[in-house]
C-alpha cells in the first residue's frame, strides 16, 4: 500500500472519531502503523516530521495520555469530553498537515 492511502485511511479514522462514530485502538487500527511497523515506525510520515517513533510529540500523544489519566482507558479510546475533542480535532489537522507533504 502506498504511503498516501495509508495516511488517508489515518486520516479517514480520525474524521470519525471526532464525528463520534469511530474509536482509537492505537496502532492496531492505524494503517501507518501497519504500513511502518508498531516498533521504529522507520519511513513513517509522522516519526519523519516529528523525529520521535511512536507518535511521540503529536496531538496523538496528549490524546492518548489524557484517556490514560483521566478515563482510566489505554486501549479503546474514543471521545468522552471536550477535551478528547479538542484533542481528537488536533490530530486530524496534524495528519491532514502531513497530507500535503505526501506525495500521491
């Protein structure tokens, strides 16, 4: 799979958990995830950004700390506040950011 359709499917996910129809499991359900590996994510778009595997330094991070300390919920994430919201809506614009710098 190409890198673009693995973003768009990141991508896709993230449009619906901020519409309320979708949940995180993490990197069992992110295609970049699948495509770059759960371990050294190497060529991933987002580590290449960042410069940090395992989404580090991303709106996904804070999201997925936030879920940890204040819904007790590592593994089925979805939105459950309107910080989880805010959150959720920073990621997707991250991805979305990155959209731009992949190439078809």
């Amino acid at each position: 799979m190409k890198t673009v359709v693995s973003l768009d499917k990141s991508i896709e996910k993230w449009e619906n958990i901020v519409s309320g129809n979708g949940m995180d499991f993490g990197a069992d359900n992110c295609e970049l995830c699948h495509k770059f590996g759960k371990v050294g994510c190497f060529n991933c778009p987002v580590k290449e950004k960042t410069g940090f595997g395992s989404c580090y330094e991303t709106p996904f991070a804070k999201w997925r700390n936030h879920h940890k300390e204040v819904h007790s919920n590592m593994f089925s994430r979805k939105v459950e506040c309107k910080v989880c919201l805010r959150l959720a809506k920073e990621e997707l614009a991250f991805l979305k950011g990155l959209r731009k710098k992949v190439k078809e």
